[in-house]
C-alpha cells in the first residue's frame, strides 16, 4: 500500500487472478485509456477469493473502481471500505442504457461485494452493478454527491440479476436536481 500511481495506462493498479489481496492506502489518478480498456484507478478482473479495497483515492480517469469480467461460478468477495473517489467523468460519450458507463464505482462480477464508508463525489455516475452471479450486495454508509453527467445515477443496481441487496444509511445528493436510482432500467 501507499502507492502512487498516475498517467499509466488502462490501470493504477489491478489484480487478476489471485487469492487473499489487499489495496490500501494508495493514490491512482489520471489514468490514460487504451483501445482495449477503459482507465481505471483500481482495477479487478477474473477470480480470486477475498480483495480488500481499503483507505484508498482515485481521481482523473473514467473509473474509480472497475471490477471488470469475472468467472461466473467463481467464489469472490469484494470488500471496498473508507474510499475517496472524486472526478472519473466522461461528460462527452453518449449514456448508454445498460450499466457499463464510467462511474465511480463500477462492479461486474464477483459474487458479494460489502461496498461500506465510500466517499464517491463528481463523477459521470456514482456505483453502477452489472453482475449476473451476484448473491449479496451490501451498501452501507457511502456518500454519493454530485453526478455530473446529466442521465447519471447515484446508483444503477443492473438489471434482474441481483438476489439480496442491503442499502443501509447511503447519503445521495444532488445540488439543485433529484437523486437518482437506477434498479431494473427503471430510474
């Protein structure tokens, strides 16, 4: 941990394949994209089992957090908690209806997932889920303010796919306009 990553390409820093890791305490901002890959501050994709994302700060690229394709029966948890994620946006690409749109946070795959004590403030969207094998969400005591793109969301929970889903104690804020939850494609 302690790192500082910035103007690399795709990622800040990003695991694949491997068991029991830990982000903590660094600093990713203005990561470049690629023609393959969309520029991520922390970045997560195949399996694995247990990533911690901790006490981390990401600004300056279209993703805070990407959890990107995942194996589908694969056993991984997620545990992101006390991040500060502050100016991924994209005003300029189209919104697309589904999920995959720069955001804060964005999770597809891994089956639970605590998403607990973020700070998620001016971004194209604040957490989007994708996650087709999901069994568990739980959201706890985020803050998600200032979604810069004018079809953003606070949250888009994705469409039929997820099974439980806690949401305790979330501060959304948007000056001068509603909040704005995405669940099922319907804001």
């Amino acid at each position: 941990g302690g790192n500082h990553a910035h103007e690399s390409l795709q990622a800040g820093i990003a695991k694949k394949v491997a068991d029991y890791v830990v982000f903590s305490q660094n600093e990713c901002f203005n990561v470049l994209d690629t023609p393959w890959s969309p520029s991520k501050g922390i970045g997560m994709q195949s399996y694995g089992k247990q990533f911690w994302i901790i006490y981390n700060k990401c600004w300056g690229q279209k993703f805070g957090i990407y959890g990107g394709s995942t194996l589908g029966s694969s056993d991984i948890d997620y545990y992101m908690i006390g991040n500060l994620i502050v100016g991924c946006d994209s005003e300029s690409e189209p919104y697309p209806a589904d999920a995959y749109y720069p955001s804060g946070l964005f999770l597809s795959g891994s089956t639970r997932a605590y998403i607990v004590n973020n700070t998620i403030v001016n971004n194209t969207s604040g957490m989007l889920f994708y996650q087709p094998f999901a069994k568990l969400r739980v959201m706890e005591n985020n803050i998600i303010s200032g979604v810069t793109h004018s079809n953003g969301v606070h949250m888009d929970i994705g469409a039929n796919y997820q099974t439980n889903i806690i949401s305790n104690n979330n501060l959304l804020g948007q000056s001068n306009e509603v909040e704005r939850i995405k669940f099922n494609s319907i804001v």
